[in-house]
C-alpha cells in the first residue's frame, strides 16, 4: 500500500515498500519529522522558492537522493553538491518506485541566490496505480480539466492559503474540475499572508464526492487504497 505522510506547507513523503520520495521538503519548521530515519530514494521540487526548496541539498546530499526538477532549478543544486535529474514538462519520468510527470502551476520561480528559477510546476505521482497530484504553487487554470482527462488523479494537495497561491473558493473549484476523490489542503497557515478557513474549503467541496482531508503535520496517513 502507498502511504502518504504531510509533513506540512507544502511538503509530503509518499513511501512505497522500502522506497521514500519527498516533495517539496521545506522539513525545518518540523521537528517531529526525522528524515534521518526515512528511506528517501528521491526528491521532487516543483519550483526554486525557499519554503519548497527547503531542505532538499541537504537531503540529497545526506541519502545520496537524486533531486528532481525544472532544468534550472536542478542546476541550482547541482551547483550546491546535490545529485540531480534536470527535467521539463509533460513526459513520464521513471523510477523503481513509480513514476511522474511534472506539469503546468501557473506561479513565479526564483532560487535563493535570485537567480531565474525556470516555470513553476505541478507534480502527478503515479505509483502502484494510485495516481496523486501535487499542484505546488498555483492559481485556479483551466489546466486542471485536462490532468482530469488525461490522468484521472485520485488524491490532489491543493494550496489554499491565498495571496500566493488559490484560496480556498479556488481551490474548491478546482476540486470540482480534477474530480478528485480525496483533497488534502496545504500552503496555508505557514504565514500571517496565507492563513485559510479550511472549515469552509472543506463545505465548499462537500456539494460533490470529493472529501477534504485536513492532515495533521506528520505522520498522519492517508488511506490510498483503490
């Protein structure tokens, strides 16, 4: 079975078997998650800024992990002594533990030396038929009615905290249009800019079949059972 884990913002370890990848691992502000004790295979940005950046050189460079990411950003950290695969989007990338394929996020992407950070990307996870999308940072895009048609997601992380990213009427609506089966809020709460009534996210989807999930920061599990 796939265990999804929030380790919270925006961060998730997603463990198959004795395999571990972490998104967007901005882990600091947790201290209850050890990544020192994960089996972290690989790790998968989905753009340069800090609070999803986070900590993944250190990760990598500690688990000898393989960061994947947007050509520029994967160059940022090979140029800090990370290992990496540099990647663009729209095709599937493999591993020994599923697959992905990193699409469109409609957001800005710098890196913390201000360098360009290339586009901003979402993430579909495809792992032992479980299919999950990871939005990063992003605004309501008509984008999400084709991942619908063309990957059928069952689980979305969506943010919701606004200013940066969709609030949760957005976000709510974008629910709708992935058809997801289960939602996940993130990106909200972290600052003063991005906090979010996830009460009302969670009636404003509860008109159709999709069930809002608020995960507690680490280690509570999703069930990803078909």
């Amino acid at each position: 079975m796939v265990d999804l884990k929030y380790i919270g913002h925006s961060a998730f370890q997603i463990t198959n078997g004795d395999k571990a990848v972490i998104i967007d691992p901005w882990v600091d502000k947790n201290e209850n998650y050890k990544w020192q004790d994960e089996p972290i295979k690989d790790i998968l940005l989905t753009h340069g800024h800090g609070d999803h950046l986070g900590n993944a050189v250190e990760i990598s460079k500690a688990k000898d992990a393989e960061i994947t990411a947007v050509f520029e950003v994967a160059n940022y950290c090979k140029n800090q002594g990370a290992k990496v695969r540099p990647i663009g989007l729209g095709s599937w990338i493999k591993y020994d533990w599923g697959r992905v394929v990193f699409v469109p996020a409609f957001h800005s992407s710098s890196l913390p030396d201000g360098s360009y950070g290339g586009c901003a990307a979402g993430i579909i996870l495809d792992i032992d038929g479980v299919r999950i999308y990871h939005a990063g940072d992003t605004c309501l895009t008509g984008e999400m009615k084709t991942l619908r048609e063309l990957y059928a997601p069952q689980i979305a992380l969506l943010p919701i905290g606004g200013n940066y990213t969709m609030d949760v009427e957005h976000a709510a609506l974008a629910a709708k249009w992935l058809g997801v089966r289960t939602v996940i809020p993130m990106h909200y709460g972290t600052f003063p800019e991005i906090q979010a009534d996830y009460e009302k996210f969670a009636q404003l989807i509860a008109f159709g079949n999709t069930t809002c999930q608020v995960v507690a920061p680490v280690g509570a599990e999703v069930n990803t059972e078909n």
